[in-house]
C-alpha cells in the first residue's frame, strides 16, 4: 500500500478541519435556522451548545482518528474495537446522505455566481430564487457542484484539499465582516440586532423542546461531527500536536463565522421585508439568496462584482466542506479495497448526484432529507460515538488527549467525565425529541 499521508503543516490541518467545518452550515444554514427558530433564543442555545457539546465531542473524533491513523471505518478496528466499526458505518451514511442534498445548495450558489454577473436576479430575488432552486435548472447545477468535489478529491490530500482550503477561510471571514457593516449602515436594519442578539427568554421556555435539539444539531452539522469527517481528517495529525488546542481553535472559528453571518442575513432580511418572513424564499432555505441578493441588486452595476465575489467565496466554503464528506468514504475505499482513488470519488459522486435529484427537483424534498439528518441521523451517530469514546474507549482516549498537549492530567479526565454525563445525556434528549418530532409530523413530501 501507498505510504499514508500527512498534512504537511499544523496550520494544513487547522485550515483543512476549519475548511470542512465552516461551509454552508455556517453561512446558509445557520441564519435561515436562527430565523424560523426563535431568533436570539436560538443563538444562545446554539453558543452552548457547541462550547459544552460540540467542543468535547470533536475531541474525541481527533483522539479515535490521530490513534488509529486510519479512515474512519477501520479505525476501530485499529483500535481492537471491531464491533464498534458500525459508528463508523453510521458516520459513513450520514455524511454521503447530507452530502446528496448539500451539493444541491452549492449547485444554486454556483447558479448565483453567474446570475451576479449576468444581472439575472436583479428584477427581482424572491422570483429568481424561486425559479432556479427547483426543477432541471437545479439538477444540472447540482451535478456541476458534485463534479468539481469529485475532481478535488481525486487529486489527494495535499495536492487538493490542503490547498483548497487555504484561502477560504481569509476571504469569507473578510466578505462577511464588511457585508455586516454595510448592512448595519442600511435603514431599517436597527430592529434586527435585538431580534438576533437579544433572546427572548419567554419563547425559549415555551419552545425548549424544538429549539434545543435544533441548537444542538446544527451544531453537529456546523461542526462536521457524526460523519467520520472529523475522525478521518484527524488520522492525518502528527502525534505532537495538541488536540484540545487544536479543537478549540476549530470550535472557535466555526462558531464566530456563524454568528457572523447571521449579523448579514438577518439584518439584511429587516430592511427588505421589515421582519423575518415566513416561507422558504424569505426566512427558509432562500433566506440568503433572497436577502443577500437584494442587497447586492441595491448597489448597482457595482453588485455584479461584489455579488459574484461574494457567492464565490461561498462556493469555496461549500466545496471545502463537501470533500471532507466525499473524502470520508474515498479514504476508506483506497486505504480498505486499495481501489483508484480517481474512480472512487467520481463513483460515489456519481451515485450521490442521483440521489440529490430528487432534491434539487423539489425544495419539499430537501426539506426533508434535511430533516431526517438533522432529527435522526446526526444525533444517533453522535451518541454512539460518545457511547464508545466515553465507555468502551475511554482511558486510551484519555491518554491520547493527554498526548502532545501540554494540559495537565485532570484536564483529560475532566473531559471524560463531561463526556460520560453532560453530553451523553445532551445528545441522548436530542435524538430522543428528535425522532419523536419526526414520528409527530413526519412532513414527508409524499405524504
Ligand atoms: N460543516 C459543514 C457546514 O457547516 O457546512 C457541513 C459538513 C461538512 C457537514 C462536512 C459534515 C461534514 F462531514
């Protein structure tokens, strides 16, 4: 077998982990999500969420990945835990499920890219949106999207991902900084900030059961947690580098991204329909390319450019998070069956295109694809990997932790016992108000 790769620097893998984490979960999912859940009262839940969930939980995907030094099926086989690998299966299904309908996201933003440039959502962005999110239109973008994660991957750790992801992460953060202060320069946006900063603590008692497993899976998504992405992009870390410090920074960036654009998405939404609109278009799923959109179509010719600038930074987040799914499954296959990692990824992309179809033909079945991942299969694979990080794993996972780090000895054990109890039993109430909310009202598209 081929000699295994490494990142070739701590910041290639910082930028690689924050790459995959920071994508449309951040800057689509995370103010269309704070929008139909409560506003602030979400934003709250969420910080929490991935300081006392989320943080813990990616250390112990770092601790199974940088131990076994191997994707993220295998590793537990690596690690003496054979019947374990089924977390790894489950991690496996849940990213390539999301991945199906995510690439239909990045096949609208490629869609905006261009529609920047043309002008072609300058008579009017609800309309547009309304018209290239669904049917062939957005098949054939999907397939674009697919296509160009597929070509990344082929190329390999270094040659494509590190690189890839190199430049995102500057140029998004500097995108959102100055659309949130031209958007707080814009009449009309003043009553979004107590709408998004200030929680509104009556909505969040009366509201705990939705709003809670809501904050705590999408910090899971916005994570890439629950899908062996993490666990795989840690297989590559060298052994003294030290996983809380790098955990943290990830945690960190991920979540200040978010919140950041929400202080665009939201504040632009005020001053275009004066509040949070309902419907997939305004507060939905096209809350950004709806508010985002008009913005740029208020500054003229000079929105062409900022516009395509913008969706094409975008774009990157998006591709930069769409190969760390695609890569789970590639790494398995090549390291496993030592099949060409060419055919691989443009095999399961292939398959993946075909499933998103349905997808991108309907906003109905997004939803609920969405859903499905959000309510069920996130948080099940999050559990079972605590399950076995806390329990089954748990003082070899302590010394890994341990390892390359500086933090004293109770630090570890500190984050085991916080494993065991409070995230246990935070994600176990997720998935639990999850399925049941599923079992209430299903909501599926054909039913
Ligand atoms: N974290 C990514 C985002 O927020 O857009 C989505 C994602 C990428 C989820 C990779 C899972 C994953 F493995």
């Amino acid at each position: 077998m081929a000699q295994r790769e490494t990142w070739t620097t701590r910041a290639g893998f910082i930028l690689a982990a924050v790459g995959s984490a920071v994508g449309l979960g951040n800057i689509w999912q995370f103010p269309f999500k704070t929008a139909t859940n409560g506003g602030a009262a979400f934003v709250l839940v969420y910080l929490l969420a991935a300081v006392l969930i989320g943080l813990p939980t990616i250390l112990g995907e770092f601790a199974i990945g940088r131990r076994a030094k191997l994707n993220a099926i295998e590793a537990f086989d690596r690690l003496d835990h054979p019947a374990w690998t089924v977390v790894g299966g489950l991690g496996l299904f849940t990213g390539l499920w999301i991945l199906s309908y995510y690439s239909v996201v990045g096949g609208w933003v490629i869609r905006y890219v261009i529609g920047s440039l043309t002008g072609g959502y300058f008579g009017g962005t609800g309309a547009y949106f309304g018209a290239v999110s669904v049917g062939w239109e957005a098949i054939a973008f999907h397939g674009v999207f697919m296509a160009l994660t597929a070509g990344i991957v082929a190329f390999g750790v270094e040659d494509g991902i590190e690189k890839a992801t190199k430049l995102m992460v500057p140029s998004v953060i500097v995108m959102l900084l100055g659309l949130a202060v031209y958007a707080f320069t814009l009449d009309g946006s003043g009553p979004a900030y107590g709408y998004y900063l200030s929680p509104d603590l009556g909505y969040l008692a009366n509201n705990l059961g939705s709003v809670v497993p809501f904050a705590v899976s999408q910090a899971f998504f916005s994570l890439s947690l629950g899908m062996g992405a993490m666990i795989t992009y840690a297989s590559y870390i060298d052994k003294d580098e030290s996983l809380p410090a790098d955990g943290g920074l990830v945690v960190g960036l991920n979540t200040a991204i978010g919140v950041l654009a929400g202080l665009v998405v939201i504040p632009l939404l005020f001053v275009q329909f004066g509040t949070v609109p309902e419907g997939a278009a305004g507060g939905g799923p096209g809350a950004l390319f709806v508010s985002v959109a008009q913005a740029f179509t208020d500054l003229g010719m000079a929105g062409r450019v900022v516009g395509a600038l913008f969706f094409f930074v975008v774009l990157i987040a998006a591709l930069s998070s769409a190969i760390s799914l695609l890569e789970v499954v590639t790494s398995y296959c090549v390291d496993k069956y030592d099949w060409d990692r060419k055919a691989t990824a443009f095999g399961f992309g292939g398959a993946l295109f075909l499933l998103g179809t349905l997808a991108a033909w309907d906003t109905a079945w997004l939803g609920w694809f969405d859903t499905l991942a959000y309510s069920v299969l996130l948080p099940a694979s999050v559990l079972l990997g605590v399950i076995f990080v806390g329990w089954v794993y748990g003082p070899e996972a302590v010394d890994e932790i341990k390892q390359g780090s500086n933090a004293d000895a109770s630090v570890a054990r500190l984050w085991i016992w916080w494993l065991r109890t409070v995230v246990f039993v935070g994600v176990f109430v997720t998935l639990y108000l999850g399925v049941t909310s599923i079992y209430a009202s299903p909501g599926l598209p054909f039913l």
